[in-house]
C-alpha cells in the first residue's frame, strides 16, 4: 500500500464514523447558527416569493419581478434586524413554548415596520402593491413558527430503533406539574411510557383535553382507569401537596400493584431527574411536613466550635441512631479525635467507613465495647485524655424491655453509671446524658431505668469538677426499631 492509500485511508476513517454514534448531531450543533441563518434566510425569500404568488394568482407579472427582485435584499435586512432584536436564532428550535411564539410574532411586526419604512423613504411605495406587506409577515410568521413547532412535534412524537415495550401511565394532577411530566416523557421516548390519560380531583378539569390526552376523573377513579387502561405506572405530579394528600393517593393506586412514582419539589429537580424520584423513598422531613432546624447564626458555629474543636470526644452507642448522627455533626467540628464505643461490630463498621469517606482529615477510633466491661471503659480513658462524653448507648425498645426488665436495669443504669464515674475519675470536662421524654413520670420500664440514669449523673454534678448534663429526646424518626420503618415495611 503506497503513502497516498494510506492518507486516504486515514481521513476515510474520520467521516465514516462521524455519523456514528450521534456525529451527526455534534456536527449540528457545532454549526447551528449557521444552518439556522440559511434556514431564515431561505423563509424570507421564498416567503415573499409566495406572498407576490398569492396576490397575483401564481402569475407575477414582469414589472412586479423586478420590484420583487429590487425590494428583496431590504427586506432581508429588515427581517434580521426583528430577528435580531427578539433573538429568534438563538430561542430554542427544539422546546417552543408561547413565549418563543409572541417572540416570532413580534419580530415579524418589527420587521414589517422597518421594511415599511426603507419602502416609503426609498421608493414612494411607487407601484408596489400594498397587500403583499401583509401576507408576506403571515407567511413569514407561518414559516418561521410552524417550522419550530413541528421540529418539537417530530422530537416528541419519534421513535428511534426498536424502543422498549410501551408502559402505560396515569398521570395523577392536571397543573403545571403534570404538562412538565408530560413533556419530559413525550421528549424521552427511550423511556417506553405512554400516557393514557390525566387525573385531577378538581372537578372543572374533567374531561378537558391537555395536549391530546384527556383528563378522566378523580383520584378515587384511578382504580376503575387502572383496568381499564391497563395501567403499569401511576405519577403523581402534584410536588405542592402536602405528604398526607400524596400518601392518600398513593395508597389507592398501591392496592392495584401499580409502580408508583412521585414528583420531586423543585428542590429535588434541581438536584436529580424528572423521574428519579420514587414515592416508596419518602425522605423523613417531607414525611413530617415541616423545615428542619439548622444552625444559622454565627455565634451558633462559634458556641460549637468552641465546645468540640481540637477536643477528644466520645460518643457511646455510636453505631445507633442517634449516636451515628452525633457523630457525624461532631466531625463537622473538627476535634482532635473521635473515639466511637459500640458493641455491635456491624453497626460500628459502618459508621466507620461512612465518617472515614466523609471526613478523611478527622482522626477517628472505633471501640468494640459494652457499657458494662467496666475495665475495658478505664483501659480507654487512662490511654487517652478525653475532654468530652456523649453517652447515647441504651436500650430504648419499651415493649422488649417490659419482656426484658433486668437487662434494661443493666444497660442503661449500671452501664451509664460506669462511664459517669470513669467521666470523674479521669476528669473529663463534660458529660451529656441522651435521655428520653419517657423519663417524664415513667409508666414503664425503660421510662424508669433512664430516670435513674438521669438522677445518677445529677448526684455527681454536684461534687466533681466534670459537667454533668441530661437531654431529653424525644421520639426519633426513622430510628432502629422505632414505628417508621416498620410501616415502611409494611
């Protein structure tokens, strides 16, 4: 093979495979001004070509060609001057809406104006037909616009290869919310859902059509429309609801054995796909209806800051719901170490690696340990001089502790006075005790055992140079063994 076979072969290769793998459409965009240039610019001409047509029956006579010919390139300068101004270049050829519409249309009236103009002050107007002016801005606002709606109309309507086996879904809410869903699935064809219909407890909404799919009752009908449609997938597209309407329907549609899929907030579209979001993964927060609480003021950073930063801290029961959070807040504040006291070596493991991958600066030590070893509580505290406690292990399950009374007495009474005593005797600063609101007037075991842990740590406060206080929680959502995850289950 000569050289030149060889060169020819290594620029053939190049083309051939830029119109695979989506070349084609890279090639696009890289020249879209360009080809939407020669796009207007064909619409001028043959828009005004076919405005003269129309005034005179498909047969221009030969004064009128030259005036066509004569006027043409001002009409040119003046329709780029409205696209210009009204950026219809630039606007999206791909998702039109009414604005890009109003936009169109405004820029065929600007350049009319102009035009109109360059023809009074350039020619009189002499011999120029009047009624051309208005039907070529018509055509021009007819090519222009038809062209941008029907390429959105061949994208949302395509199929490309063999498409995956059509879902049919109902879409539960007729608002704004509901058309933006409907629009991203037209859009995405490769996702294979077809929408058989709308459904809006407002009663006004039935039977109206959006975009071609009606509305077909209420949320009490989705059962009967399940059926009757063959419905595989139910959207629920009303993100403004509030979590007690959204799990009303979703209970409705989930006695069908229907997927179900719920609409993120805007917060969540801002972070995530139109339809990542899964009604069976409601977060906690939505679940509860209101804002969490954060720290916003400054002094509010400082106060922490000054409590945990270069400190040893401890936290017992750290592999636990409340423990595994104190630990990640208190990384967040830097301390010199962070000693985690667990004895579930799973539990333990696990918020290991997360703190590790989290907060790899942070010296962390995890301890494999029982509350009630005593020896291995002062082998820890005579090795390193720890400044502050968070003592969040306990047994906190009440019906299993009405079974199970002595261990409860065990864990979380003896177990808490070890650690307050080894917080005395290798003075450490300070000591915080995780209670409970069930320490209130206890009415059962574990309420009574973590009121006697309480007064525990009151009596030392008094004596010693350690800080000794008690906090009580109440009930923690989503907690190990706690009613939310169980109905999650359920």
């Amino acid at each position: 093979m000569d050289t030149n076979t060889i060169k020819k072969e290594i620029v053939r290769e190049p083309r051939s495979a830029m119109f695979k793998n989506g070349g084609w459409r890279k090639l696009l965009a890289k020249h879209r001004t360009l080809y939407i240039t020669i796009f207007e610019l064909f619409s001028i001409v043959f828009g005004y070509y076919l405005a003269f047509l129309v005034r005179f029956d498909f047969k221009i006579p030969d004064d009128q060609i030259k005036i066509f010919l004569t006027t043409l390139p001002f009409l040119i300068v003046a329709r780029f001057i409205g696209y210009f101004i009204f950026k219809i270049s630039s606007n999206s050829w791909l998702y039109p809406g009414m604005s890009d519409l109003m936009d169109i249309m405004k820029a065929a009236v600007t350049g009319s104006a102009v035009f109109i103009a360059m023809m009074v002050f350039i020619f009189r107007l002499e011999g120029y037909p009047r009624s051309v002016l208005l039907i070529e801005m018509l055509l021009n606002m007819t090519l222009i616009g038809g062209t941008k709606y029907t390429i959105r109309y061949i994208r949302e309507n395509r199929r490309s290869g063999f498409p995956k086996k059509s879902k049919n879904a109902l879409i539960v809410g007729a608002g704004r919310a509901g058309i933006l869903t409907l629009n991203e699935i037209k859009a995405s064809s490769d996702l294979g859902i077809q929408v058989v219909g709308f459904v809006d407890d407002d009663p006004g909404k039935k039977g109206m059509m959006i975009q071609g799919i009606p509305v077909r009752g209420s949320s009490e009908d989705i059962p009967a429309l399940i059926k009757e449609y063959d419905v595989d997938e139910v959207i629920i597209a009303i993100p403004s609801a509030p979590y007690k309407k959204i799990m009303r329907i979703k209970n409705i549609a989930m006695k069908e054995n229907v997927e179900i899929k719920v609409l993120p907030t805007l917060r969540k579209l801002l972070s995530g796909d139109l339809l990542s979001y899964n009604g069976q993964n409601v977060s906690f927060d939505e679940l509860l209806g209101r804002r969490i609480t954060t720290f916003k003021r400054e002094s509010d950073f400082r106060l922490l800051e000054q409590e945990i930063r270069n400190k040893t801290v401890v936290v017992t029961g750290a592999g636990g719901s409340i423990g595994s959070e104190l630990c990640k807040q208190i990384a967040e504040f830097k301390p010199r170490m962070l000693i985690m006291y667990e004895r579930h070596e799973c539990s333990l493991y696990n918020i290991e690696m997360k703190l590790k991958r989290e907060y790899p600066k942070i010296e962390i030590l995890p301890v494999l340990g029982d509350i009630l070893d005593r020896e291995k509580l002062q082998d820890l505290f005579s090795c390193y001089k720890i400044d502050l406690i968070y003592h969040a292990a306990a047994y906190k399950h009440v019906p299993m502790m009405e079974r199970e009374p002595f261990e409860a007495v065990k864990n979380n009474i003896i177990g808490t006075r070890n650690v307050a005593e080894c917080a005395v005797e290798y003075d450490v600063e300070k000591f915080v005790l995780i209670s409970t609101d069930k320490a209130v007037k206890p009415a059962n075991v574990m309420g009574t055992t973590k009121r006697i842990a309480e007064l525990i740590v009151q009596s030392l406060n008094n004596y010693n140079k350690t800080r000794f206080i008690s906090v009580r929680f109440g009930n923690v959502i989503g907690s190990n063994g706690s009613v939310i995850p169980l109905f999650k289950k359920q």
